[in-house]
C-alpha cells in the first residue's frame, strides 16, 4: 500500500519484525534460539522486491559473518543463538539518487512477561509498523512504488512465519503516526518561537548594558 503525502511526496508502509523459537531444553547452550529478522511488506500478496532493491543486515559481531545482505525477497536472516541484541538494518531501494533508509531492530527471545514459560510451540515476535517517506522520488521509482501489480509468488503469504505476524490496521496505524507527525511539528513551531523570544530579549538586554 503506497500512499500520496503531497505533491510530490509518497510513502510506502512495511513491518520490521522478528520471530524467535526456542529450541527446547536438549538444544546447546550457545543456540537455545532460531530466530529470523526481517523487513516485509504489510499485503502478503506483495512483492517487496518491487521498490526494495537490498537490505543490509549488521548482526552481532560474534556472528560470522556479521554482516549479511540480502538482494531478494524475502528479506530476511535466520540464525541461532542465546542472547537478544540490536540488529541495524540499512534498506536500499531502486533509486541511486535515495539515500538507504537506517533502521534498528531489538531481537527478543525472551516474552515480555515473566510468568509466561518458553515454548517451542509458539515463537516470541516482536513486529513494528513503519512509514517510509520519500520524498520527490525518481520516475523510476514513482513507477515502482505506485504500479498496480497483482499477487506474487514473492510475497510473504506462504512464508512459515506468516501465521504469527502481527496484523496492523493500517488506517489506526496512519492515524497514529500522523498524530505523532503533527505534535512534533507543533513542538517545533513553539521551540522556534521561543528562540525567537530569547533572541529579542538578549538583544534588548545587550541594548540595556550598551548604555550603562
């Protein structure tokens, strides 16, 4: 789902997410964990790789690599492992001209509430909803991003994780981002005011002390 933000201004929503397993209690200690990061589409039936051109995956530095990038749906790494760090993805998109769009993921193995017990039976997921702006694309990517293309085999519907994706309203979603978009920009309005304000009452205070 492409929207229009101006005249020339669209954007794109994804999810970044990640789903860990553990692997029960005969699994190595060093690997108590598969788990897949990721960046998808919302719409299963869509293919990322249609505006997406490669994301750069930077893991821990005890993996080796560390690094890993992937060109093709899905967009995704899986490993194993014990511990939950931060994973900082760099996406590119088919536009030489768009600076790639930096991101960071928390993975977690580990539910949130401690009474809840691990299970192999049920991954911990940990999804957010995203909005990425672009801002006077090229025709190229125009094209991409506003094609009207029917389902692909490179969409994420099939994908063994599907099941435990998160599904976003995607209007509550917008909603909310555009809430936060115009309380930032109202923060920003009053700071500039109030430097303003400042700035006037040095310059009378300089004015005052110039006459001492």
């Amino acid at each position: 789902m492409v929207a229009e933000q101006g005249d020339d201004t669209l954007s794109k929503a994804i999810a970044i997410g990640s789903c860990a397993y553990w692997l029960g209690k005969r699994a190595e200690e060093s690997k108590s964990h598969e788990w897949t990061v990721y960046v998808r589409a919302i719409d299963p039936d869509e293919d990322a790789g249609v505006y997406i051109k490669k994301i750069v995956f930077q893991l821990h530095p005890s993996f080796n690599p560390a690094t890993r990038v992937i060109e093709a749906p899905p967009f995704e790494v899986t490993e194993q492992g014990w511990g939950e760090f931060e994973i900082q993805l760099q996406i590119f998109f088919h536009d030489s001209h768009e600076k790639p769009l930096e991101l960071s993921h928390l993975l977690k193995l580990y539910p949130d509430v401690e009474s809840t017990s691990l299970t192999s039976n049920r991954p911990v997921v940990s999804e957010r909803y995203d909005e990425v702006v672009f801002q006077e694309p090229s025709a190229e990517l125009r094209q991409r991003l506003t094609a009207t293309v029917g389902p692909s085999v490179n969409g994420w519907r099939n994908s063994p994780h599907a099941k435990w994706y998160t599904t976003f309203d995607v209007n509550a979603q917008q909603e909310q981002l555009q809430a936060v978009y115009q309380l930032i920009a109202a923060e920003l309005q009053n700071a500039s005011k109030r430097r303003v304000q400042c700035e006037e009452e040095l310059k009378s205070l300089r004015a005052e002390l110039s006459t001492v």
